[in-house]
C-alpha cells in the first residue's frame, strides 16, 4: 500500500512541525486545527479521502448534501428580518456578530478522514455583538478562526476537495458579516447554524453564504453598504428586544 506522506494538515504541517518550538504562535495554530479535525468529525460523507487519494490517478472533487432543512416563513416579511423567527434565533445564538475580511485558510481533513475542514483567519473590521468574556477575544483589528466544513486538501500529490452543496466557502480576501458560535475547545468559531450565517459584501452586490435562500432586503442586493447598514440596525433591534 503507497504510504500517505504526512501532509493531511495542509501538506505542511510537519515542516511547521520542526520549527514550532521556537514559535508559540505556529504551535498554537497546530493545536487549533488538531482540535478542530477531531470536533468535525461528526461529518461522514461516507469515504475515506486517504483512499480515495492513493486509488486515484488525478484530482478529487465531491459534493456533501446538507440535510438541515432551512426554515420556511411564508408570512415574514424581507424588508424586516427581526420579525423572522429564523433570523432572531441567528442573531440569540451568535456569540459573535462581526463585519471583517479572510487573510488566511488553512485546510486538513477531518479526524475520520472523511471531508476536508478549514480553518480560516479572519480579521474583523467592525463588532455588532460581542462574544462572552470567556471566549476568545474579538474586537476590531483582532482575528479569529474560524473552522468550517469544506476546502482542499493535498494527499498523494493530488488535490483532493469537498464542498457543502448549499453553502458558500469562506475565500481570502473576501469581505464578510458573519454569525458564529464559540467553539471553546480550540477558541475558535463555527457557524451557528450549517447556511445563513454571513453574507459576502466583497463584490457590487450582496452574496449569501447560503447562495439566496434567504436574504433580507432583497431591493439592497445590488448596494453593500446599505444592506449592511439595514441589517445592522435589525441586528440591533433583535438584540435590545432579547435584552428587555
């Protein structure tokens, strides 16, 4: 059996590896993702990717089906997201509410080696609810990580991908607002739920992470700056009306 060279964290990750002593921060970033590989292993696509990388003679590419439902609201209104019970459980369970920019992605398979997770740095920009004192600190200027399901990985010397059908990657050097929940194992972040979770303000027009199931303020798509401020405002008022 061909012996898969131990790139699993990037392909790098042994080099890092060698120099990490001397380097508090590089170790740090070693533990986070070792952390975070075992936490996402929860996600079974069914495959082992190690094997799907020795077995084949190119690139592998594959798509992982959500089954979380998103919720219907017939009745709600677009233009007033607080009114959605969807959104107001979003804004309640977010332990952090940020405006900021990826710098960095870093991707290794999950624990059981069946999809590929990445960790990504982001550099907030602006705060809309901060976490709780026992989370890690976030304020603007500062990064997070932040682990979500997808990415891509080299084994074997092959690129090996997986991607979840309904949501958007987070990509380095796109502009985002996102909801996440703190994920004290490895002080990090994850999605509150699997879609909804951030928007792409990067571009002319406003991209969900969930590719358009459900944007408010749908006449702002084409205007960034003013769906972020309509969506600030509603963020606010979600949270005062929790607060009374």
């Amino acid at each position: 059996m061909r012996s898969v060279v131990a790139i699993i964290l990037l392909g790098i990750i042994s080099a890092v590896q060698i120099r990490a002593a001397q380097n508090p921060a590089r170790q740090e970033l070693i533990d986070r993702i070792k952390i975070n590989r075992a936490l996402f292993a929860q996600w079974d696509s069914g495959r082992d990717l190690r094997q799907d990388a020795a077995k084949k003679n190119g690139d592998v590419a594959f798509a992982i089906t959500n089954d979380e439902a998103l919720p219907v609201c017939p009745q709600c209104d677009p233009n007033n997201p607080e009114g959605n019970p969807y959104f107001e459980a979003t804004v309640k369970n977010s332990d952090l509410i940020a405006v900021g920019k990826v710098v960095r992605n870093i991707s290794a398979l999950s624990k059981n080696h069946s999809v590929v997770i990445t960790d990504s740095q982001f550099l907030i920009t602006d705060v809309w609810k901060a976490p709780p004192l026992s989370a890690i600190h976030a304020e603007p200027e500062s990064e997070v990580t932040v682990a979500t399901v997808g990415g891509t990985v080299l084994l074997d010397g092959h690129q090996i991908s997986s991607f979840l059908t309904n949501t958007q990657s987070l990509r380095t050097g796109h502009t985002y607002i996102l909801f996440l929940k703190y994920i004290p194992q490895s002080h990090s972040y994850k999605y509150v739920h699997l879609d909804i979770d951030g928007y792409d303000l990067t571009g002319s027009e406003v991209y969900p992470l969930d590719k358009g199931a459900s944007l408010p303020f749908p006449a702002m798509i084409a205007n960034p700056a003013k769906f972020l401020a309509a969506l600030k405002v509603s963020v606010i008022r979600s949270l005062h009306s929790e607060g009374e």
